[in-house]
C-alpha cells in the first residue's frame, strides 16, 4: 500500500488449474476518523502475482503491479472572477467490499469486487481557492481513491462554491 500503513491481510492459494488466486476485504478509511482521513491521505492498494512457478529457481522474478482501487480525479478548470470554490465531494458509493484477486494469462490480475453493506460512503475534500479570471483553481488535483464500482442514482457530486460572496 503507498502513502499510508494500512490494516491489509490478504489471503492467496494456487487453484485446481494451478492458477494463483487472493482474496482480502477492505474498508476505505473514514473521512471522520481522528486525525481526519481526507481524499489526499487516502491509501492505494496495488498486488502483483506471478502466475508462472518457471521462475522459483532463479534470483528474480517478474512482476508487474496492479491497483485493486479506482481513483477518482476532479480538477477544477475555469470559473469567472470572484469564484471561491470552498469543498468538493463524493457521496453515496460503496465504502467497502471483499476483492478476489485471480491471476489471468501472462502477468494480468483480475480483480472481482463483492460490495458489502449499503452506498454510504461519503468523502470530501477542502479546497478553499479563489479563482483568478482565465486561471485554473489551485495547482493540484484532488483524488479520491474508491473501491470500483458502477455509480448508481444515489450517487452525487458536490461542490460547495461562493461567486462574489453568494454561495
């Protein structure tokens, strides 16, 4: 996992075709923990499997990683003179879920996603800029890491914003 020390205890094995297979669940953090768990502090997780045992004699192996977790990146473009974007957010999505991981030809992983529980994540991020007339908003993008997922009508986008002091 990157950015953080994460709670992870994957399970593997080698399946009846001799093909590797993982499995773990996983919880996103809470944005309301303490300290708050915002967008930017959101941890990855990338697995590399090797599905060929033809490598367990020699000093390396081959591995190519994948991420198990989606991202989501907003960036916000331009807005006219006198914007101030204060907070943008995701709600109603799936927060956790059990993952297989199954190793498919070559050094491919597939990932299957069982979602548990209901939409009820919720994750925002304080951007707190002005916007300058033709400029982009801040120089940085925020990225929320999710559990893939189809989004559903309960799903919605929010963007907390004033122009010229009316929110």
């Amino acid at each position: 996992a990157s950015k953080e020390n994460i709670e992870l205890s994957p399970t593997f094995s080698i399946g009846s075709e001799g093909k590797h297979t993982g499995s773990f669940s996983y919880t996103l953090p809470s944005p309301s923990s303490d300290p708050k768990i915002d967008a930017s502090s959101q941890p990855d997780i990338v697995f590399a499997i090797t599905p060929d045992q033809s490598h367990k004699d020699s000093p390396e192996v081959d591995l190519v990683f994948h991420h198990a977790l989606s991202a989501i990146v907003f960036k916000v473009g331009r807005m006219p003179e006198g914007t101030h974007l204060e907070n943008i957010g995701i709600s109603g999505v799936y927060s956790s879920g059990e993952c297989t991981i199954t190793a498919t030809s070559g050094k491919d992983i597939g990932f299957t996603w069982n979602h548990n529980g209901t939409r009820n994540g919720n994750y925002s991020e304080d951007i707190d800029l002005d916007a300058v007339q033709g400029e982009q908003i801040g120089s940085s993008e925020t990225v929320f890491m999710m559990i893939p997922q189809q989004m559903g009508t309960s799903t919605n986008l929010h963007l907390t914003l004033s122009i010229d002091g009316r929110r």
